[in-house]
C-alpha cells in the first residue's frame, strides 16, 4: 500500500482500525477450492489462530500448524475442537515443524517472514508426489499495475469493512493480533525466484495487497 497517497493511506488505517476485517482469512475459501475433496495429512505454515488449520481439518486426515508466536498458538489450541484431527507446534516454520511428506501446504502470509528462496525449497522437499502448495502472499508495491490493483482495492476494502461489519465498529479478530512486518520483495522478483524452485508454479497478483502461489508437485 505504500504507492497510496499518504493521505489515503492513513484514512484507510483509520478504517480498518475502527472496522476490522481478516485480509487473509478473505482467501481461505480461494485455497480450499485449489485443493482435492479429500485428502491425508496437511501443514499450515504461521497457522496463527488456527483458522485455515480447524477450515482444512474438514476435509484432511490430520493437520498441523506451525507459528513462532506461543501466545497465538495457545489460542488456536484454545478455539480448536480437541476432537478434531489438528495438532501444532509453537516454534520456526523452517526449523521445528515436522518433516512430513505432507500431502498439502499451505501459507498464508507468512512467507515474507522468511527467507524466501530457503523457505520455498523447504516446502517443496517436504511435498508428497503429487502434493499441492497454496500460498498467499504479501509484495512490496512497484509498479504501475500494482498501483492499480492498489487504489482498486481501496474502496473494495471499505465496503468489505462496513458489510463485514454492519457498519459499527468491531474488535479485531483473533487472526489479526500477530505480529507483522512489511514485504521487500516485488512481485517480479518472487516470481522470478518461485520459478526457478518451482518449475510451473501459477502466480498472480490477487486484491487486498495480496499475490497467491499454487504449486503441485509431479507425482513419483
């Protein structure tokens, strides 16, 4: 959002501080729909509060989400059903969660978190044949396109806000209580590097500030 004016930009924080909506969770949906019916085990990378994992715990054997923050991570467990197929780990994305084969990834917002390159190559060896990664990511805003997809998710942002919110003001979500830090790399730079690692990866700059990564990896 940096390409905004200053002005616009700080009308907007002013927004969506008095009427939060989850960007992220937005997508949840999207990645689902990338994803088999069914299918065995699944990791969520910076799982947070837990909603993708307890929204893939519908149609996976087993799910485990990862995230280096403890205080979130005991929220999850908090709001998750111990009934449910879904366990997590609090600790390194890269370092501390279990080395799979998964047959699903997932990552949402949290790859900008991470050494880019390194990460990728993580998820990729961790990848069962035939497994599917579904990221959705932050950029760093660069051109004129992105600027674009920017001042048009400007209004977009408001009316999500108000519907989501019926207009009053709200407190924020769980999933949006995390620590965050600003993306450096382009889009042209992550896909630049995610094709190389990736060899036939889809990206696509989405709304909301947002680029999603659907990768499968060929069966054995």
């Amino acid at each position: 959002m940096a390409l905004l004016s200053s002005r616009v930009l700080a009308a907007l924080h002013r927004f969506n501080a008095a009427h939060p909506w989850d960007h992220n969770a937005h997508y949840h949906r999207w990645i689902m729909r990338r994803l088999p019916r069914r299918f065995g085990r699944a990791l969520d990378i910076g799982s947070g509060s837990g909603d993708l994992v307890r929204l893939l715990a519908t149609r996976a054997e087993s799910v485990h989400g990862v995230d280096a923050d403890p205080e979130i991570v005991a929220r999850a467990r908090r709001l998750t059903d111990p009934s449910a197929p879904v366990s997590y780990t609090v600790g390194d994305a890269l370092a501390d969660a279990p080395p799979g084969p998964w047959d699903v990834i997932t990552c949402v917002a949290a790859l900008h978190h991470l050494p880019f390159a390194e990460a990728l190559a993580h998820l990729r060896e961790r990848l069962a044949p035939g497994g599917t990664l579904v990221v959705v990511g932050c950029y760093a805003e660069r051109t004129a396109t992105d600027r674009l997809l920017g001042h048009v998710s400007v209004p977009l942002n408001v009316a999500t806000g108000w519907l989501k919110n019926r207009g009053r003001g709200a407190p924020r979500p769980d999933s949006m209580t995390a620590p965050t830090r600003p993306p450096t790399m382009s889009f042209a730079e992550i896909t630049d590097e995610s094709r190389g690692l990736l060899p036939g990866a889809r990206l696509r700059r989405r709304l909301f500030w947002r680029y999603t990564l659907v990768w499968r990896r060929p069966a054995a």
